[in-house]
C-alpha cells in the first residue's frame, strides 16, 4: 500500500510550487498546478481502493483449555479423582475438551499434563474417542468412548512433577468437542493431576488456530480482557433432581453379579441412556405460555443444548412440536405446567406432539402432556372391579369423534440416548408413546388413558427398538403394552401395569419384565403375558422373553406368574403359551444387577 498520504503530498506540492514560481511564468505554473492536482486527486482515490480492497490477515491464536471431564476405568468400574490412573490393561484414560468456541483452522496440537502421586516409563498412546456423550460422574464400561484415530504415540519417562507436553496429530481434530483416551502399551504405571487436582496444574488441550476465539479460554493470560460483569446464570426453580434413582447418571451396573450362564445380563444393563438420565444440565433458557416452544427449541439447540425451564401455566400446541438434539424441556413443577395439545388427524393423516427425529440426548422432564378434546373424555372405567368387559371400552373413533389418531409422543428408529422422566402423559389420542429408537428411557412417568384403543394397532404404549428402559412408571387404561417388530434388550423393571404386556408381533426375544406389579381389570380382554394372535396375522415372538419377579393378577381372578425366584419365559414356538422354567436364578437374585456408584 502507498503510504504517502493526501496532507504530505500537498506539502510537498506547495514547497515545489513556491520554488518553481521564482523561475516560471504564470502560464506555465497554471499547467503545472493542474497537473499537481490531478496527482494529488488520483493518489487519494488510490489510497480508498486499496482500503477497500485490503483482506484481513487473521492471526494466530493459542488457547490453552481444561477438560470438561476427566476420569478413568480400572476393570470397568468409572473414578473420578484428583488423579487420572495410567496402566497397561488395566487403566484408561479419559479426557473431554470442548473446543466449540474456536473457529478457524488448526495449526498446531498439544497435550500437556503433570504427573502426580505415581511414577512411570514406557510407551503411552492417545486416541480420539468415537463419543462425547460420557460424564467424569457416570462413565462406566459401557459410557466409555471406544478408540477411533490414533493421535499420538509417545515413550519416556513420568517422574512425579514434570510436565509432559506431547504433539498431536492436528488432521482429525473438530472444533466441537473431542474424547482423548490415554493408554499404556508398555512399562510401569504413572498418574497425572486431574482437573481436581490441589496442584492447580490440571491436563491442558493447548491448541494454536488461525481465526478467531468465542469461548473463554483457560489460560490466565488469555482472560485480561474477559469482562467482569458476566450474565448470572438462569436459576432452576423446579426442584427436579433426576440423579440418583433407577435409570439415572448415578447408577451403574453391579458387575460382580454378571453370571456367565445368562450372558443377556449383560445386554439388559445396557438398556435406557447410555451414562443415566443427566443431571446438573445448564438452563439456557425460561419460558412462559405466551412464547412460542419450537422457536425455544430451535434457539436452544443452535447454541450448544441445555434446558428450556417452563413457568407454570397452559402452553396450547396446535402444531407438532419438532425435538431437537442436547434439549431439554422441563417444567418448574410436573402438576401446574400442563401442555395441551390441540393437534387432529385422521386415520390416513396420523401425526404426533412431540416427535423426537434424528435426535439424541434430549429429554422431556417435569411436567403434563395432554391431548385435549374438549367436551369429551376416553371411555373407560375406574378400578379393577368395574365390570366386565364390553365391546365400547375398546373401540376406535369414540364418541363419533374420526380426527383423534395423534400419538403424544413418537422417537423414530434414528433417535436414540433420549428420556421422558417424572411426567405424566394423559388421555392420548391414538398411540401414547412410541419408541422405534434404541437405547431411551421412560422413568417416573404416569401414562393413563387413550381414546383409540380399538383393533388394527390403536392405542399402544410401543417397544419396537432394542436397548430401551422403561422403570418407576404407571401404565394404565390403554389397550396394550405392545413389545413387537424386532424389538429385543428392552427391560421394564419396578413399575405399575394395568395393562397387558403383549409381545406382539415379531420381536427379536431376549427382554426382560421383572420386579412390576401388574393387574389388569376385570373388563380388559387380554391375559397379561401374552403375544399376538395368529389369526390376525401377528408372528411368533423371539426366544427367551423373560418374567421374573413380578406380581401379577389378570382380571382379579387370583396371582399368576408370580412364584417368587422363578423364571417364566414366552414360548416361541406358540401363541400365548407361558412356560415356568426349572432354571436356577442367576448371580444376585436379578437379571438387572444396577447399584449406586
């Protein structure tokens, strides 16, 4: 750029012009003058296009960044301690770091830890993880992140209070948020300091970009301009605290009872959210019923996820309500934040309220859902002795009504890692809850009446996915539990069902009912462990449906299936043929060995 300016070439231009009218005539300094103008004219525009033309030149940045969560596994069991353990087979470590804040590209990778307490030598490799989604709370064998890229291999020595700094390989780093996994391969085991750490020296991502930096690094040097004056966070006022309960981040599986003659144990403790229903999640955002929820969500979502709290109150939804991924609606109390849904269709048009698409660890918490219809209500019948059957209590299209088949809740095949917790899910319209995904959760919930509960699959709480959790919840006044199309490791455990539980047609075997107390009614038609009916066209079920430990009484006629220790199984050879086994219990009493961590 020419960095002669418009105020010096004038200057230059009046000394030159006094000294060239001592020897010139006027005409000539006229022509002179002229053309010094022109000059003068043609170097500012000049000096405004390459203004305008100049790019920026990003610089480089380094930000040094504390993990979000660090831990490590010694034979499967998850530790969160001031200290990250290091041993071959024997100890993994783990270290999650949020990089979202940084956009640009990578130049340069680094990790950097302190040993503490314990000493080592060999070779240590790193690894990115293939998942985010574990906690320094709950990661366990089966929340860990498996290994995908190999970072980085390193060998030396750990002495007790030096620094290791170790390159990693730059090509496969997001700026999202990354697993590292830190295995010994060779030599002794050695500790580094966690992020608990008294030393004050916890694992550090140093990572040099160039672009620009929206997050709030952790090296101190970086934070002089940080302002003071930071946003208070938004206080969650429900009271909810999901952790320590059946299904929760807390819990973990009990391994000692794992029992090599019923290897399925192994699949049943890995049903439900993978790492527990969260807790401690931020609130991102408090609304109330005048604002409109899919536009909270959407907002929510593109900033990163957290929890939408909602003030009490009536929310009207007249329009499907679209989940999206790290979202989480809560209400501040589960009774007096009452979301009613206003949605129709018909019997080629069904639809649902909540639809959870192509989305993970995103959740519904603390509140009603209920399908409004107003002057009418299902026809059914309180209690257990309220008559007999009859036809109008398990009929489609009540009350005349033809636009009632909308489901409450739907989590189709690609959605998985989600939760309903602590609601209540009240007078659906066709479906209550549907999961095809694997790998959800339905905890402390009551789900109670549904209009469409007639033939040709109406009216279903429906299992079709694998690995899903269904704990601590009321099921009742629906047509069935429907367990079906390939559905397999799917365990209810510790609930209260009014209702059949159907294997219904064509699951895949291998799921579990235990420890519920079930009693259908005196007017519901079907036995409660049951399958579909051939002459409906309904397949057989799997091998190895299981019932274990429940109390069960099918239409007040006397407890059935109820021998406590013993182990029921669904033939899969039969329709609705129950077989008591003469099988021994497994280790601990239970095929779901959970405890608390």
């Amino acid at each position: 750029m020419n960095s002669r300016t418009p105020r010096v070439t004038l200057l230059l231009f009046l000394l030159f012009l006094s000294f060239f009218t001592l020897f010139a005539c006027s005409k000539d300094q006229d022509i002179f003058e002229q053309a010094i103008n022109e000059d003068i004219q043609n170097n500012i525009e000049s000096n405004e296009e390459e203004e305008e033309d100049a790019e920026p030149i990003d610089s480089l940045i380094t930000v040094n960044l504390t993990p979000v969560h660090d831990a490590y596994l010694q034979d499967s069991q998850g530790f969160d301690e001031p200290i990250v353990r290091v041993e071959k087979d024997k100890r993994v470590g783990y270290l999650l770091f949020d990089l979202s804040g940084i956009t640009g590209e990578i130049e340069e990778v680094s990790l950097e830890f302190t040993i503490d307490s314990d000493s080592g030598d060999g070779t240590l490799e790193i690894y990115q993880g293939l998942s985010t989604n574990w906690t320094e709370q709950s990661i366990s064998k089966l929340s860990a992140p498996k290994d995908d890229y190999l970072l980085s291999t390193t060998n030396g020595t750990f002495e007790i209070g030096n620094t290791n700094t170790i390159a990693l390989d730059k090509s496969n780093i997001p700026t999202e948020s990354i697993s590292l996994i830190l295995k010994k391969v060779s030599g002794n085991d050695f500790a580094l300091a966690s992020k608990e750490s008294s030393r004050e020296d916890p694992p550090k991502l140093m990572v040099t970009f160039r672009g620009t930096y929206e997050g709030q690094p952790e090296n101190p040097a970086n934070n002089e301009d940080q302002s003071q004056e930071d946003e208070m966070p938004i206080e969650d006022t429900s009271g909810y605290n999901p952790d320590c309960d059946l299904g929760g981040s807390c819990m973990t599986a009990d391994y000692s009872c794992l029992d090599p003659s019923y290897p399925v144990i192994e699949e049943f403790i890995q049903a439900g959210v993978i790492g527990g229903i969260p807790n401690g999640l931020p609130i991102a955002k408090t609304i109330t019923p005048s604002d409109d929820i899919q536009q909270a969500i959407d907002e929510v979502n593109s900033n990163g996820g957290g929890v939408i709290l909602f003030a009490e109150g009536t929310y009207v939804i007249r329009d499907e309500i679209f989940m999206k991924s790290n979202v989480v609606l809560r209400g501040v109390d589960r009774e007096n934040v009452r979301l009613e849904s206003l949605l129709r269709g018909d019997d080629d048009t069904k639809t649902q309220t909540f639809l959870f698409d192509n989305t993970s660890y995103s959740g519904i918490e603390n509140m009603t859902l209920f399908f409004s219809v107003p002057n009418y209500e299902p026809i059914d019948r309180e209690g257990l002795d309220a008559g007999a059957w009859d036809r109008s209590l398990f009929s489609n299209d009540p009350h005349g009504l033809v636009d009632l088949y909308v489901t409450t809740i739907v989590m189709e095949s690609n959605s998985s890692n989600n939760w309903i917790d602590n609601c209540n899910v009240l007078e659906s319209g066709w479906h209550t809850i549907r999961i095809r995904g694997n790998n959800n959760t339905v905890r402390n919930t009551l789900v109670d009446r549904v209009y469409n509960k007639g033939g040709n699959g109406r009216g279903y709480f429906n299992i079709i996915g694998d690995y899903n959790l269904i704990v601590n919840s009321t099921i009742k006044r629906i047509r069935h539990i429907s367990i079906e199309l390939g559905a397999e490791y799917n365990v209810f455990y510790n609930n209260e069902i009014f209702v059949d539980v159907n294997f219904h047609d064509g699951d895949d075997g291998n799921n579990l009912i235990e420890n519920n107390r079930i009693f259908t009614p005196t007017y519901h038609p079907f036995p409660v462990f049951t399958t579909g009916n051939s002459d409906f066209g309904h397949r057989l079920p799997g091998p190895n449906n299981l019932w274990v430990n429940n109390v069960a009484n099918g239409r007040q006629r006397g407890e059935i299936y109820s021998k406590p220790n013993t182990i029921y199984r669904l033939s899969h050879t039969s329709y609705e043929t129950v077989i008591e086994t003469d099988w021994e219990m497994p280790a601990c009493n239970t095929f779901y060995p959970m405890i608390r961590q």
